[in-house]
C-alpha cells in the first residue's frame, strides 16, 4: 500500500491565441493580476496549424505563452480553467472570443493542459474541468503523446517548457 505524496511542484503557463493586440495586452494584465508576476513571455510566433478559431478571433492568429513566478497545487488548475474561461467572456465582443486561453502547468515530468473537453486521452478533475498530460519528460526532452496537439511537439514549444522545467529545478 502506498501512502499519499505532495505534488511534484508545477509551474503555471497560460497558451494565449488572439489575432489582435490589444485583446492580448488585457489579458495579460488581467493574469498578472490574477496569478502575480511573469516569469516568462514567449516571444509573439504565427499559429497557422488550423483555421479553427479563425471566424470567432480573427486572422492571422498569434500564440504566445506565459509562465507565472510562483509554482502552483496542480489541483488549483481546476479554478485556474474556470478563471480564465470567464476572462475570454469578458474580453468578447458580441459574443466572439478575443483570445483563447489554455492554462496548463509544467513539472519536471511532464507538461500537463486544462480544457472543458473529453476525450479518450483526457482525465476527468472536477467542475466541468479535464486534464491532459500533453507532454512527457525522458531521455533529457520533451515528447509527445499520440494526441498531443501538432503545435505542441514543435521544436518551438519544447525549447519553451524545457526552459520553465529548468527553472522549478534551479538550472
């Protein structure tokens, strides 16, 4: 039998998708506010992986990703999700997004994303909320599962996580 363990400790990211500028700079301001100081802005990269969301935020699509200071209870992503569902609410105009916001966090072992959709890959947590673990940790990288979204396993992304990995182990 074995006995329950703290968390490995996490690091909060938010994946950010918008197509126009000043959508993205209120959400940010709103997350820093929420979830305190940035630790991490990724640089603005194109996101042409699909025109999905092209009809609700405009084209062309920007991705940037976010990371916050202070490490998380991965259970928190739970309301973290449900936050930054009502931020894109609040930041819509009749009734399009103008953003996208994916939470998700970092450990050493892997990179783990919080939706509102199941899936087969998906793991029910709590309030509507599921999780996936989109990455994993091995052999000194970042790799991808069979449904890790195309993006995800770019060279881009991985160098990204990799770096938010090495700072919650103070490399």
């Amino acid at each position: 039998m074995g006995k329950p363990k703290p968390p490995e400790k996490a690091l909060l990211f938010i994946g950010i998708l918008y197509a126009e500028e000043p959508y993205y700079e209120k959400a940010k301001e709103a997350l820093c506010q929420e979830f305190g100081e940035l630790l991490f802005e990724s640089p603005p990269m194109a996101w042409e992986h699909t025109e999905y969301y092209r009809d609700e935020l405009g084209w062309p699509i920007t991705r940037r990703f976010l990371a916050t200071r202070r490490c998380i209870d991965p259970s928190s992503i739970v309301d973290i999700k449900l936050y930054t569902n009502e931020l894109e609410e609040t930041l819509s105009v009749e009734g399009k997004r103008k953003v996208n916001l994916d939470p998700g966090y970092v450990t050493a072992s892997k990179v783990v994303l919080a939706t509102t959709k199941n899936y087969a890959h998906r793991v029910y947590i709590a309030k509507g909320i599921y999780a996936e673990v989109t990455l994993y940790y091995r052999k000194g990288t970042f790799r991808a599962h069979d449904f890790t979204y195309r993006d995800y396993r770019s060279p881009e992304y991985i160098k990204l996580f990799e770096d938010m990995r090495n700072y919650i182990l103070g490399k």
